[in-house]
C-alpha cells in the first residue's frame, strides 16, 4: 500500500486478507484493538500504521508466541485465523502464494 492510498479494507483485500495488512487487522481484532465488524475499508495508511503499532505492542505484552495468550484470547485468535484460513483456501489461496 503506497504512502496515499486508501486500504480497499479486508474483505475486499487479496483472499479476504491474507496480507501483512489483513493480518495486524485479524490481530487487532484478537486483542481487542477494533472490534471484529471493523474491516478499516477507507483507512488511510497513517490510520493503518496505528493500529499495526498497537498490535506490536501486544505482541510485545505476550511474548510474539500465541501460547503465551490468555486461554480466552489465544481461542479468539485460533477462531478469527482459522476462518480466514478457510475463506482464502475456498477462494484459492494458498500458503506457497506467499513466498510469491
């Protein structure tokens, strides 16, 4: 995402999100950053940006490992990655597009 353009948000973002983008705003969703019904559609870069650092910071608060996630957290997690593991695989995405 160039410095002025607007994120298309993550249900419209490749595979439903399977980007660095789609992935802090899966992991704000666990830590509670936005709510889950937030896809940040016509969020500016410097928006973006806030948010990512903020779940860095969680990250942080938890050692970078979701084994070290409380049991009610480290189940949001494995729920809201897990589906959209699903939704891409349904959509064609694969984990080797990645190294792409």
């Amino acid at each position: 995402m160039k410095k002025d353009q607007i994120y298309v948000g993550i249900a419209n973002d490749e595979f439903g999100g399977m980007t660095t983008i789609g992935g802090v705003i899966k992991d704000a969703w666990v830590f509670g950053i936005i709510p889950e019904t937030e896809t940040c559609e016509g969020w500016s870069l410097a928006q973006i940006q806030i948010i990512m650092d903020k779940v860095c910071q969680e990250w942080d608060n938890h050692g970078h490992l979701v084994k070290y996630l409380p049991e009610e957290m480290r189940q949001r997690h494995e729920r809201i990655h897990a589906e959209a593991i699903r939704k891409a695989r349904d959509a064609g995405w694969s984990p080797e597009l990645m190294n792409e």
